[in-house]
C-alpha cells in the first residue's frame, strides 16, 4: 500500500514553475512646444506574481515640425541652402538604480532637414512638415529596485538648435518644432504554481488504482 499511496501523490499534485511575461506597462505624452519637459509613470513588479527574472524598459522620442529658410537680398546670385533643426531628449527617472544606467547612456538624438533648397536672392522657403523619432531599449534585468508596489517615474528633457548651410554668410531661417517622449516596460518573471491534472489523467489515475486494489485482494485471498 506505500507504493499505491506513493503513485497517487505524484500523479495528484505537482508543484512547478512557469515562466511569464506581465503586460506591458507604457505612457506616452502628447507632442509640446520645444523644448520640451515631461513625465509619465510606469507600473513596479508585483513580486505576488513570481520571481522577477528580467525587465525590458524602452524609451521613445519624436520632434514634429518645419524650417523657414531666408536668403538675403544683398546676395549676388542663387545659392543651395540647406537648414537642419536638432535636438537631443535626456532621460532621468525617480528610481536611483534605472537613473544610474542613463547616466552612462547616450541621450536620444533626433534631427530634421530641409535638404539643399536653391534660393534667389530676398527668397524665403517653408519646409512641408518634418519629422523623427528614435528610440532606447535597456535591458534591466532581475533588479531588485523594481519590484514593489505603485509606480516610478523617468522624465524627459530636451535641448535643441538650427542651423544652416550655404548661402555664403547671407543664409538665414528658424524653426518651428514640437517634441515628445514615451515609455513602456515589460516584466519577465516565473511563476509559482500548482499543476492540477486534467479530468482525462485523473481518470487514468483511477484506473490505476482500481487495479492496483484488485491486485492487492486477490493476493489477500491466496
């Protein structure tokens, strides 16, 4: 009978781990006037899930707008002038261990242009729309300063400049940009559960057991 009781607790329950990813949580703020200063929350493991095994935190940042370009009248002649609009997003975040990382990371470079546009002289351009976006992927791994309950925050700012080219000192024009920043994060965590068999391997189990038990009897009864 320890053997038949043996077979029913290993077939009954098993206790395992599956690994899991949790959902994804993000924000993304709306396009704002240059420069830029924003924020937004992201959600801490819930460590009641599992055990945290990785982290994959991914920052986005976009500029939207156009270049006006001028060339002077004074100028002698046509001239290929170019104007190009950059700007360089920082990240910091309210956890100290994640603010640490971006500190030994590039910023988020990002940068439009007009290409080289021929200009007569007392000519003004106006670019269509212009647009970039770029974004940053760290991987976190297990650590530990994520887990907990509620949120932390990174915040983006930038620093941006124009600039043209050609025109022989006579090129001149501005910028009109907008900028945003995003983020999202996404947990990798195993799971602690208990295995249930299926109805079908429970019946399987049954039948086992019934002929165990018939076996039994009948050298019983020898």
């Amino acid at each position: 009978m320890k053997k038949l009781a043996f077979l029913a607790s290993a077939i009954v329950l098993a206790v395992g781990a599956n690994a899991a990813t949790t959902p994804v949580s993000s924000f993304s703020n709306a396009l704002g006037p240059m420069e830029i200063s924003q924020s937004g929350n992201l959600a801490l493991f819930d460590s009641s899930l599992g055990i945290l095994t990785g982290a994959t935190l991914t920052v986005t940042g976009g500029i939207s707008g156009d270049i006006t370009l001028t060339y002077g009248a004074a100028a002698t002649g046509n001239a290929n002038i170019r104007g190009t609009t950059t700007s360089d997003i920082g990240i910091n975040s309210s956890l100290g261990a994640i603010d640490a990382l971006f500190n030994g990371v590039a910023d988020i470079s990002l940068s439009y242009t007009t290409g080289f546009v021929d200009m007569a002289p007392g000519a003004t351009f106006v670019s269509a729309t212009l647009t970039d976006s770029d974004s940053l992927v760290l991987n976190l791994g297990a650590l530990a300063a994520l887990e907990g309950v509620g949120t932390f925050s990174l915040s983006c700012d930038s620093l941006s400049g124009f600039g043209t080219t050609g025109g022989g000192g006579f090129a001149g024009g501005s910028q009109n940009t907008f900028g945003q920043c995003g983020a999202s994060i996404v947990y990798e965590y195993t799971e602690r559960t208990t295995n249930v068999p299926e109805p079908g391997s429970l019946a399987l189990v049954g039948l086992a057991l019934a002929g165990l038990g018939f076996s039994a009897r009948r050298r019983a009864a020898k």
